[in-house]
C-alpha cells in the first residue's frame, strides 16, 4: 500500500514544528479526488488519499488557534500518457 498518509504525517511534523517557533504558517497538502469518491480500480490509493484528507483536516482544527493554516487540494484526474495505460 502506498503511505502517502504517513508521508503527510511525517512532513506536517516537522513543517508544523518551524512554523510554530515563528508564529504562523500554512501547509497544502495534497491528495485527491479518489480520497472523496472511491474508485473500484484503486482499492489501496483511495483510503490513503482519505487519509491526507482526514489528517489535513484534523491537524487544522488543531493548529488554528497558533497562526498555522492547514489546507488540502484534492484534484481531479487529468488526461495524461500515463492515465491512458492505466485504462486499458
């Protein structure tokens, strides 16, 4: 299984960690359309894009009250060479 949840993870971590030394900040985290609506055709990436998704929202609930804004950008396929093997 991809880890993009732990990736995410371990980036706020650090990321949210500088920007409370300096009193703000804002993240953008990214994950996916597949983390809103499941695919049948990628059983393991949409639970992990959920993730980002619940993990952005959370540590923004949590980090607002420090300066620190917290958003994610879940984007839509995009036609591509490489989107057009995975159809086939």
């Amino acid at each position: 299984m991809e880890r993009h949840d732990y990736l995410v993870w371990l980036s706020m971590k650090h990321e949210i960690a500088q920007m409370l030394k300096q009193g703000s900040g804002a993240i953008v985290n990214m994950a996916s359309a597949n983390g809103v609506v499941a695919f049948p055709t990628f059983p393991l990436y949409t639970p992990s894009k959920n993730a980002v998704i619940g993990l952005t929202k959370a540590a923004a609930l949590q980090y607002a009250k420090a300066g620190i804004r917290i958003n994610v950008v879940a984007p839509a396929a995009i036609e591509t060479d490489i989107s057009d093997c995975l159809s086939s």
